[in-house]
C-alpha cells in the first residue's frame, strides 16, 4: 500500500500528551500495566485504566502502591513474557531509580512514558527537566519528544526498539506543556499498528518447563569475570540500538508516513551560532531561529531527540561547523553544569573543531521559559568570545540580587 | 500417578520428585531451606519462584523450577508481576510462589506485600521467618522477638520491642488463607500446603524457621526448637480464613518458655526477671489468640 | 554466550539459560564443610539384647504390623522354634527392657509370641527347600533343648534322632511345668511340627544302660548332643529328710503330670522359691489340699521364680512364709510331723548376687506338716555318662566351649540345664541352637558363628520419641490369633522398632539438602553434600542414625 494511503487510515483526535501516550500504548497492545498516579502523569494512567475497563485494551491494570512496585512489577512480568508499559513523573521516577538500574541491567524491554517536572523539596508539580536526564545511567534508552503526535508515534516505535535490542525505553516529554495541551493528533489504524509492531516474541521467560534464572547471580564459579562481560553486553546493546532506532524509523515512516531522526537540524548548514535544546525548549526555538534568520543572523536548531544512547560522533559532525554553540538546560547536575551541556563537552572533545560551548540553565522550578529567554541565549553567544563560566543562569538571578 | 514415599510417622504421602537439589549454600540445618524444599515438592512441577534479597539466595542456587530474583522491596510486586504476564498469556495453572525472608516480608518488603494483599493477588507468598537479617549478618528485623541480642541490638541493649504480628497484619487485609508451620510439625505444614495449593486469591505462609547461626544454637537441633517454640507457645500453628476465621492449634504437651529460650544463645544474657515478663507476655498473648479463635485443635 | 560449557545469560536478558546437570555449576559439594557426619547405625533392640534367645522381636513385630502375619511367625520360630512355650512360661526379659515402657506401655510381647507361635504350629514347619545330609546326629534328652538342637539341625538337613528315657517326649515341658501353665496338648503339638520336619524320637529309652553315649558315637551317628536337663532335686541336706512324707520337687511334678493322683496330705508345706517351688505348691493346691504354704529363706525379691507366678500362688490362698528355713524335719510314727524352722535376715550378697540369709538365733519356731515338698534347686543327672569320658565340672554341669558348646570329647555337645544349670525354656533355645551350629560347623569345616562384641544397644534417651502417638496396650489373652487379629496389629504396630531404619523417611523429610538416599529399604548418605547438620541424627524416632567425627574418614 502506499505510503499516501496508509496516511489516510486513522483519524485525527485533539489530545493531550498524556492522552497520546495512552493511545500510543494501547495501539501497541501493552499486555500489563501497573502504574501508580502523579501529577503530571496521571491522566496518562486514568485514560489506559479506562481503555482496560472497557475492554478495548486487553491488559492487566495493576493499582500498585507506589512507582517503586510499579517498575518492580514490570520488570517481573517483563520476564514472564508479557510486554508492558508505565508512566511516572518527578518523585516517581526518582523513587523508581533502584528499579531502573535493574530493568536496564536486567534487558527488560519496558517502555515508559516519563512526564517531566520537578524533583523536590518542595513537593510542586513545577516545569523543570530534571527527573529524566538524572537517570541516563541506568541503561534505559531515552527519547524526548516535541509533539504529541512525536509522544503516541515513539512509543509504538520504542516497541519495536526495545524489543529487537532488549533495552528498556523511557518516551520523555514536558508535565504540563505538552502533557496537558492538546493538539491534533493522527491515531492510527489498529491494523496498520500491528503490521508494524507485531506481538512480542521472546525466545527466553519464565517457564515452568525450563529452570532458567532471572536476575540471579551466577554464583562462585563464573562471578565477576563473567558478570563484567554481561556489563560490556548491555553497552554493546546501546551501541546496536542507535543503529536499531534508525532503521525502526525508517520503517516507522514506510508504514505511516511521518519521519523522525535520532536528532533533528533545522537550518544548521550555515549557522554561526547552533541552539542545541530538547522537547518543547526546542519547538519554541523554531521559532525563535526563524525570527532571527529573518534579522539575517545566521542561526540553526539541534534539538537532540535520542538521549540515550547519546549519539556523540553524529552530533558533534553537524556541531563543530558552528562559530558559537548554545545549549539550554531545564535542569542542574549539582557540582557541574546542565546536563545536555555535560553532554554536549564530552561529545565536543573527540570533534575536529571544538567551537565554545555556553551552557544555559533556566526554566527551572516552575519558572517559565520563555521565547524571550531562548532569543537572549542565542544573542549572548554571538555577543561573547568565550563563556564566563559552565554555566549561564538563564533569568535565574543569584541570591544576594533582587528579583 | 506422581511418585511418593511415605512418610511412616505421620502417614502421609510426600512426592518424591526433588525440585531443590543439594548443594546449596544455606548453613547446614537450614529449616528455611527444607521448608522450600518440600513446598517445591506439592507446589512443582508447575511453579514460578521469586525470592528477593534473603538467606533464599543461598538456597535458590540451583533449582529445578524457574526463578525470578528481585529487589528487597519487591517480594510481593515481583510476584505480582509474574503472576500478570502468566495471566495474559493464558496460563491460570502455573502457581507463583513468592519466597521471602522475614526482613523482606515485616519490614522493607511490607508496603509492596500488603498492597498485593489488598488487590488478593493470585499468589502464594511464604515468609520463612528466622527473626533476623540473617544473611547480612544477623542484624535485628521487626520479627526479632522483644530482648533477643542481634549485632543491631548489641548488650547492653537488645531489642526492646516486641515481636511485629504479621499474622493479624495479613488478616487485616481479608485474605483468603494465612497460615503459620513449623518443620517439626510435618503433617500440620504439609496440610496446610495442600490447602493454599487448592485455594485461589492471596495466600500467605509465616514459617518458623529457627536459625543456628543467628540464634546461637547447634545446628542438628533445628528441628527441635522448632518443636519447642511451639510446645512453649512462644510460636503459635494458626489458620485464617478469610482474615476473620481464626483457627488455633494447642499444644497438647507445653513446656515451659524459659525452657524455649535457654536453648538459645541469643538469650543468654536474660536475667530471670526478663525471662519472668516474657513467660508472663506467652501467657497474655496466648489469651489473646484463643479469645480470637473460633477453632481450637490439639497438635 | 557460553561459559565454561553452558549457556548462561542469554545476549538478549539477563537469563541463565542452565538446565540439568549443567545447574549442578551452580552448586557446590558441600560436603566438604562436614566437621561431623551422620552413619547408619543399625543398633539393637533392647528386648532382643535382654532375650537369651536373641530373637529378632522387632523385625517380627513389623512383620506383624504390616499384617504379614505368616511372615512375621516364620521370622519368629527361625529364631525360636518353641515360641507357642515360651509365650507361655517364659519369664520375660524383653517387656520389662521394652523403651516403650518408658513412653507408655511396654509391648506386649510375650502375648504376641503366644499368638504367632500358636499360629506357626497350626501352619506346620515345611519340610520343602531343606536340604538333605548324609550325616546323623544323636541328641539324648527331648527337652526344650534337644527339641531347639533337632529343629534347627534337620533344617541344615541332618538325620537326627532323639532318644528319651521317659515315656512321652517334651522333659521339663512335659513332666515338670504343670498343665495349667503349660497344656500338655500344646507340647504334643510343637513336637508333632519338629517331627514333622524328619526327626525322630525314642521314647522309654534310657541312655546309659543298654545303649552309651560310646556305643552311639560308635553305631555311626557323627555327633551326639547331651541335652539331659537337669533332674536331680538337690538335697535339703537336714535331719529327717529320707523320712516318709518328704517328696523332693521334681519328683513331685513328674508323677503328677504323668496323671497320677500323688496322695499328699492336708498341710503342705513346699521348700523353696523357684519354679519348681511354685509349681508344686500350685499343683499341690490343684489336688485339693485345704492349706498350702511355702518355706523361702529370703525376700520376695530374691525369689528367683516368675513374677506372675508368684502373684497367682498368692491369689489362690497360698501362704508364702519369707525369711523362714527349715533346720530339721519333726517325724513322728514314722511320718512327717512338722519342721523345725528358723528366721531369717538378709545380710550382704552372695555368688548368686543376691542377698544372702543369715539366721536369726533364737528364734527357731515349730510348724504342723504332714507333707513336704523339697523344692531348693536342681543339678543335671548325669550317671549315665559314667565311663563315657566327657568331663564334668566342680558343678554337676558339663564343660564346653562357649562358641560352639562342644565337649572334651570332638563328636559330643552339651545343651541345655545339663550345661548351664537350671535356666529357663528360652535359654534352653538358645543353646540348643548354638549346639546345632557347632555341630553343623564342625561337620562341614566351617567357621562358627561367634556374637558380635560392643554392639550399641538402644536406650530410650537414643530415641526421639516426638514422633509417636501414645497407644494403649492391647489385650490379647485368651483367644487365638484368627480372633485378636487387628488387637495383635495393633499392638505390634506400637513397637518403636528401635535401633533400625525402617524408611520411615522422617530423615529424608527434614533434611534442609535433600541429601538423604535409599538403599536396600535403609537410608544412605549423599556424602558429596552432606553438611554434617546432624538433623537426621538428632530426629530418627529410632536412633538409627548417629554422628561420628569427620576427622575419622579423612
């Protein structure tokens, strides 16, 4: 069929974030679900217990207790075979941070949809990116999306990923930007969905008629040396699940016609000072470039939209073309810098040519980021040699200041 | 037909197939270990086992049923887990046996237990309850009993509080069947075993499991204080139905609970005084538990 | 991904793929943390260590619980081939050893040997499978045990051929224990079995006068087994003794049991506090004598006859005087009159290790009798092996090797009171049966069998008596075995069975390594795993199981 008429089976819904990522996980025919509520997350779980309720989506709800037995029960449920799916914000993602290491350690392929807001004191649901990015080590792969059509079509996408590496996969994306406004949406045919996404085959789970062990250690005999090789595997799977993504991609837009990359770059051929941002930063940025593209100033977007696996090599290439590179982080890795920008230094250092790198952070706390906030980091690159320091605090004056 | 041996004493049947093999590496005289051992026996050939952080690391090395390791936490979610994935795929038979010692169970595990209690998971969970953090080194739990030394209750301060309820905190949720055993009472464990086997919903076991090396006493005398912490009614054989159908297993020869307690190490700094208020608590408690039952049997 | 052979962790999931005996990689031989290892040690019963006869009660008894009933008799009457007597009389060592006497109750085994033994003549001894033997053997005497002696050596397939002096065959069975203890049908019928197997007895023939131990070694019978009892009453050795009226013990008996109405007065008195005594003071009351009372220099502790005995004299309104000897019969007209007796205390033990009796002087006191019955001890009679050339010991017994119960003289053998003194029916039995053996052995060349020394012998703190239920002790008097069948198994079955593993799988049940095999019906060690916890030790209900240091098996 052709890719024009595939487009055409489905409809288009107004929906929120989170009411994408619902979709997104009962086209793919998530078999167990156990997830526990927080704002911003729990529309996402309300509208998939609705889903099960009725019957539309043949799975089991789990009402668990807290984030932490949610991933714990899927990470379980992971081995017994089934496909699974979660979402969770802020605390949550930080309460499940044990969990994590042990399904991206473990191999589950569990996709979870991750609403970011802040981490606490205080206990507010404030905008911030902090809670995702702070678990980049726990070997779950992690895509930010921009759009909510990005959220439902990552998740069907991360499937396929997780399933074909055996990697756990994180579908990120904004608590209340995006998460609570709505937009229209292309849902899918459920027919097109499984002619991409077919059910999960698994050569090995738990099975009464193998004694396989799940999670255990292999004891005295092959220990450490063998446990190390493990480690190094799950590594080489990152490394295979770049390549994966990209194919899944491809294939993703063979069968419903809209393309996505690992990261994207919007009029970054020629651009003096490249604007590297995630998620709604970056749709904000769009525009923000195309104002001062029309001023003549040579600028260009990046919005990274793998984080994990980083793809280091690939950005760097398209990076170190530029004069000055602009990076906002919506979050703080206490003790060193923002966290994309940590990224972004470490890419940066194995590249040919290494333009200076400022590092913004702002839009933290619930602070608002604004276009206004975007179009001064980009000029305060221009306008200086070399950064002052790691970090650029973006509308976030120190304490002794007023405001 | 399944294979058994019988055992004589007691006249009942036992299947002979071993789904736990030795060469593990629980301390000898584990009753832990030979309680999962026959539990395997009724439960297998068709069980998942999950067992968190726990001495059960040491006796689930090489089993001959699948096994599933979790975080500490876990227990009672992990079961959960498995129990969903068998579900959705069709599979109503397989049993799922969660396998937990008493520190997963009474306290880091407790939130994610009682909320798999509250939903009636499907499962059968089994705390083997050596009132300790044995295997990290006999560190204190809330199931250590009130003046037990542990290397967190050191002299001249052992543990104050007394021993956690865990058989009423199950009840409280309304389980279909809870029950207590003890290895020295095989046809009481055995039976109960064939009941959880036969029932569905939420089942959970508290089993006695006197620890030699926690509890400081030679390890071919398991089995004997398993016998006496029943006989002293320290540890008491119940069943409960439901949460509210109590049912009490009497000693029919009691000993005394100084007796109980002298023949372990862990005690040996007890004064008489002390040992006066514990027998005087056995007795209290004792009351207590037979006011609750609506069933009282001799054993 | 593969390791050391097996495939552990899948490339895509944390998963070790390791089944069979790959999972035993995961494993260690954790027999080598052992500082103790659990044995095998099949120990014996207490009641078959208290038994002469050595009689293998507990693995009839399990026979017999098994409702094996035919098994469980032909176990019994191969170790005893006369238990339908001594069910009857024997003075019981075993019950009172029996640890389930410290529990409840001690076996009723003396009972059961009854019922099985009845029941063993009622099937009848098989002659089929016995082998046949050219050799002959002689055995003088058809007591207890010249019948024990000829059982067990036409069962090796020998000719034998008992010669008896007296007119029925059975000695002491026949002519001393009286018929109330002792029906003289069951006697008949027991012998009737052993004949049944080949032997053959001569009765009213006496050895010594026309025929010799010499002229039958001579005739060619390739052995002679002595087994003549002992018959001679001792002497009370007092003055008055020969007078008419006094009837020595055994002599009694004989003529009563041979039917003969013995004319006795109407105030007995028996001397004496065994057996004999009792019977004859019982069989005394049994021919109408109004008052009966016994003389018995010691306590009633000391009295060597059976308990139960005793106990019935008493019930029948026999007087038993303690403390009391005769020093002189009183004879008037030529009859007895009375006796002239003594009191006496107890002072320190003797060579009997009892205490022994010391008069009391001054306190001599005078009793009415018209009949006296002299029933102080017995010694063997052996004048008719006058010249033979066997040798006879400072005690009237005959000599012999303890193994093998052979003489001076290679080609004769000694059973029985004859050799031991006077003893009980069981211990007739059982030399009986060594004497079979010796002879059998010294026929074919062979090695004597000789008991294993320093055999551990089960005490009740050996059992772990947690895992039987209390049990009331059956009654099984005055019925025959088709009638108290399931009391019969039901008492049997309260036998602990101490000292041997009978799988009952308790060890195997609680072991926390599920190392605990089976081999030939018994357990078996997987020594490659055992830890050494000693649970299996500590809980057999039998004490079967016992803890050795390991250091011994390095």
């Amino acid at each position: 069929m052709a890719i024009e008429e595939k487009t055409q089976r489905g409809t288009y819904e107004l929906l929120s974030g989170a009411y994408s990522a619902a979709a997104g996980a009962m086209l793919s025919r998530a078999q167990v679900v156990a997830a526990y509520p927080i704002t911003p997350q729990s529309t996402v779980v309300e509208k998939l217990s609705e889903y099960i309720a009725k019957g539309e989506l043949a799975a089991k709800f789990i009402p668990v207790e807290s984030e932490h037995s949610a991933m714990s029960v899927l990470a379980s449920a992971s081995a017994g075979g089934a496909r699974t799916f979660t979402a969770t914000a802020r605390q949550g993602l930080a309460l499940m941070h044990e969990v994590l290491h042990w399904a991206g350690r473990g191999r589950c392929p569990i996709v979870m949809a991750v609403v970011t807001a802040s981490l606490g004191p205080p206990p507010d649901i404030a905008m911030e990116q902090d809670d995702a990015p702070g678990q980049r080590d726990t070997g779950w792969l992690q895509f930010y999306c921009q759009t909510n059509q990005e959220i439902l079509d990552t998740i069907i996408q991360a499937y396929r990923i997780a399933e074909t590496v055996s990697l756990p996969v994180m579908v990120v994306f904004d608590g209340f930007i995006m998460s609570h406004t709505y937009e229209p949406v292309f849902v899918p045919e459920q027919e097109v969905v499984d002619g991409f996404l077919p059910p999960r085959q698994t050569k090995f789970k738990l099975d009464p008629d193998h004694p396989w062990r799940f999670f255990a250690s292999p004891g005295a005999v092959a220990g450490a040396p063998y446990m190390s090789k493990l480690r190094r595997r799950v590594q080489d799977a990152h490394e295979i699940a770049k390549e994966v993504t990209k194919e899944v991609q491809e294939e993703f837009y063979q069968h419903f016609g809209r393309r996505y990359e690992i990261f994207e770059c919007y009029r970054t051929e020629d651009a003096e000072v490249i604007l590297v941002a995630m998620t709604s930063v970056a749709s904000m940025a769009h525009d923000v470039i195309d104002e001062m593209r029309e001023e003549g100033k040579k600028v260009g977007l990046l919005r990274v939209r793998m984080f994990r696996p980083f793809p280091a090599q690939e950005i760097a290439a398209v990076l170190q073309n530029a004069s000055k590179i602009a990076v906002i982080d919506r979050n703080v890795s206490y003790g060193r810098s923002g966290i994309l920008a940590l990224e972004l230094r470490a890419a940066m250092y194995a590249a040919a040519k290494k333009p200076p790198i400022f590092g913004f952070i702002g839009g933290v706390a619930g602070l608002s980021l604004k276009m206004e906030n975007i179009r001064y980091a980009i000029e305060y690159s221009y306008a200086h040699e070399e950064p002052e320091g790691e970090i650029i605090w973006l509308g976030i004056p120190a304490w002794e200041e007023q405001g | 037909m399944i294979k058994t041996k019988t055992l004589k004493q007691f006249g009942i049947e036992i299947p002979e197939a071993e789904y736990a093999p030795p060469g593990h590496t629980a301390c000898g005289g584990c009753p832990g270990a030979a309680m999962l051992r026959q539990m395997l026996k009724f439960l297998g050939p068709r069980v998942i086992m999950t067992n968190p952080a726990s001495c059960s690391g040491y006796f689930g090395r090489a089993l001959e049923v699948p096994l599933c390791r979790c975080l500490f936490e876990a227990a009672a979610a992990s079961g959960t887990g498995i129990r969903a994935a068998l579900d959705v795929m069709g599979d109503k038979e397989t049993h799922v046996l969660v396998f937990a010692g008493d520190g997963g169970t009474y306290d880091i595990g407790i939130q994610a237990l009682s909320a798999a209690a509250e939903r009636n998971e499907n499962l059968i969970y089994a705390c083997y309850d050596n009132e300790g953090y044995m295997m990290t080194g006999m560190q204190r739990s809330s199931a250590t009993p009130a003046g037990a030394w542990s290397t967190t209750t050191p002299l001249p301060q052992p543990k104050r509080e007394r021993k956690k309820d865990i058989v009423a905190i199950m009840a409280a949720h309304r389980i279909p069947y809870i029950a207590t055993a003890s290895i020295a009472y095989p046809n009481d464990f055995v039976s109960k075993v064939l009941k959880a086997r036969e029932t569905e919903g939420m089942r959970f076991f508290n089993l006695l499991a006197p620890c030699p090396t926690g509890w400081r006493f030679e390890s071919r005398l398991s089995v004997k204080l398993a016998r006496m912490a029943i006989q002293s009614r320290l540890f008491a054989l119940v069943e409960v139905e439901d949460g509210i159908h109590w049912k009490v297993k009497q000693p029919k020869e009691t000993i005394p609970v100084r007796d109980y307690i002298k023949a372990q190490g862990r005690f040996s700094h007890l004064k008489e005084a002390d040992i006066e208020a514990i027998e005087k608590d056995v007795d209290e408690e004792w009351k207590l538990l037979i006011a609750k039952a609506s069933v009282v049997e001799e054993i | 991904m593969k390791i050391k052979g097996f495939d552990v962790c899948d490339e895509t999931m944390h998963v070790q793929v390791v089944e069979g005996e790959a999972l035993s990689i995961l494993t260690s031989k954790t027999g080598t943390w052992r500082s103790v290892r659990p044995l095998l040690a099949e120990s014996v019963a207490p009641c078959s260590h208290a038994c002469p006869g050595t009689i293998r009660i507990r693995e009839y008894l399990a026979l017999l619980g098994e409702e094996k009933i035919k098994e469980a008799a032909a176990l019994l009457v191969e170790d005893n081939p006369l238990a339908a007597i001594t069910g009857r009389v024997c003075p019981c060592f075993c019950e009172p050893d029996c640890n389930r006497g410290e529990f409840d109750q001690p076996i009723a085994i003396k009972s059961l040997e009854r019922l099985l033994g009845d029941y063993a003549i009622k099937q009848g001894f098989s002659r089929s499978d016995l082998p046949v033997r050219k050799e002959r053997v002689a055995i003088i005497g058809s007591g207890p045990a010249g019948l024990s002696a000829a059982y067990y050596l036409a069962r090796y397939g020998y000719q034998v051929t008992i010669f008896e002096a007296l007119p029925t065959a059975g000695g002491m069975l026949y002519w001393g224990v009286p018929e109330y203890r002792l029906p003289n049908k069951i006697v008949a019928e027991e012998i009737e079995a052993i004949k049944s197997l080949g032997v053959e007895i001569k009765t009213n023939v006496a050895v010594g006068q026309e025929l010799t131990l010499n002229a039958l070694l001579a005739e060619g019978y390739n052995a002679v087994l002595v087994a003549a009892g002992a018959w001679n009453d001792l002497k009370l050795n007092i003055l008055g003794e020969e007078t008419e009226g006094v009837i020595p013990g055994l002599k009694f008996l004989k003529r009563a049991n041979s039917g003969e109405k013995v004319k006795v007065g109407d105030r007995v008195f028996v001397i004496g506090g065994g057996n004999t005594a009792i019977d004859s003071a019982r069989v005394a009351s049994r021919l109408g004598v109004k008052q009966v009372s016994i003389l018995y220099r010691r306590s009633r502790a000391e009295m060597p006859a059976v308990a139960e005995e005793v106990e019935a004299a008493l019930n029948e309104g026999i007087e038993i005087q303690f403390l009391v000897a005769p020093t002189e019969i009183l004879v008037k007209d030529g009859r007895v009159n009375g006796i002239r007796c003594l009191r006496m205390e107890l002072g320190e033990p003797d060579d009997s290790g009892r205490r022994k009796p010391i008069p009391i002087a001054g306190s001599e006191f005078n009793v009415d009798a018209d009949t006296i019955i002299a029933a102080i001890g017995q010694a063997p009679d052996l004048a008719f092996l006058d010249g033979s050339g066997v040798e006879i010991a400072r005690d009237g017994t005959i000599s012999a090797s303890p193994d093998t119960l052979v003489t001076n003289l290679p080609r004769v053998f000694v059973a029985g009171d004859a050799q031991t003194g006077p003893a009980t029916v069981i211990q007739a039995v059982a030399t009986g049966k060594k004497a079979a053996l010796g002879i059998h052995s010294w026929l074919t060349g062979s090695e004597a069998l000789v008991s294993p020394e320093g055999e551990r012998v089960i005490k009740y703190e050996d059992l772990n008596v947690n895992y039987f239920e209390h049990e009331p002790r059956q009654e099984l008097e005055g019925a025959e075995m088709e009638m108290l069948k399931s009391a019969a198994i039901a008492e049997a079955q309260r036998c602990f069975y101490c000292g041997s593993c009978n799988e009952c799988n308790t060890c195997w049940f609680l072991c926390p390594d599920g190392v605990i095999l089976s081999k030939d019906g018994k357990v078996d060690f997987d020594y490659d795993y055992c830890k050494g916890c000693g649970i299996c030790a500590e809980e057999c209900p039998r004490g079967a199981v016992i803890l050795e240091e390991e250091s011994k098996w390095q």
